[in-house]
C-alpha cells in the first residue's frame, strides 16, 4: 500500500514520467488483485459485511487517489523547475 510519504519520497526521481507509469500501473495491478480477492470471498460475507468492505475499498481509493494527486502536482513542480533551469542555461 502507498502513502502520501511514499510517492513524496520518490518523487524525485530523474525520470518522473516513467515513475507516474509506474505508480499508475501498480496501483491498476493492485486495485485488480484487491477485486478479484472480494469477488472471490463475496460469497463468505453476509450483507452487512459487504457494506463494510465495499466502504473500506472505496476509502482505499480515494487514497490512492490522492497520493496520485499528489504526485502529478510535484512533477508539474519540478517541470517548472527544469524549465526555469534550462531557461538560466540559455542566458548565459
């Protein structure tokens, strides 16, 4: 699972193009496994413990989410940054 000081920590990376990728496609791998995993015990759970689950999933989401949010405001950031950077470069 992901928290926001995972995606901050890493974020940093060189290639952030390729780590958004990355984070996307993990989080898509994951959400799929998670929903293979409840529709596979849905039969175990009566109603009630569905609701429960299905509420803890989709906070889970929202999670994600923002993490991803979080993540695509620091690549616009360092976009800016290289930009203003290449920006010096040329002046000199």
């Amino acid at each position: 699972m992901y928290t926001r000081e995972d995606v901050q920590g890493k974020i940093a990376l060189p290639n952030t193009t390729g780590w958004t990728s990355l984070l996307m496609t993990s989080f898509r791998d994951e959400m799929r496994d998670r929903v293979v995993r409840v529709k596979v015990k849905q039969a175990e759970y009566d109603p009630e413990d569905f609701r429960t689950l299905r509420s803890a999933f989709d906070e889970e989401i929202r999670m994600y989410e923002e993490c991803l949010a979080c993540a695509e405001a620091a690549i616009g950031r360092l976009t800016h940054l290289a930009e203003q950077s290449a920006d010096l470069g040329t002046d000199r």
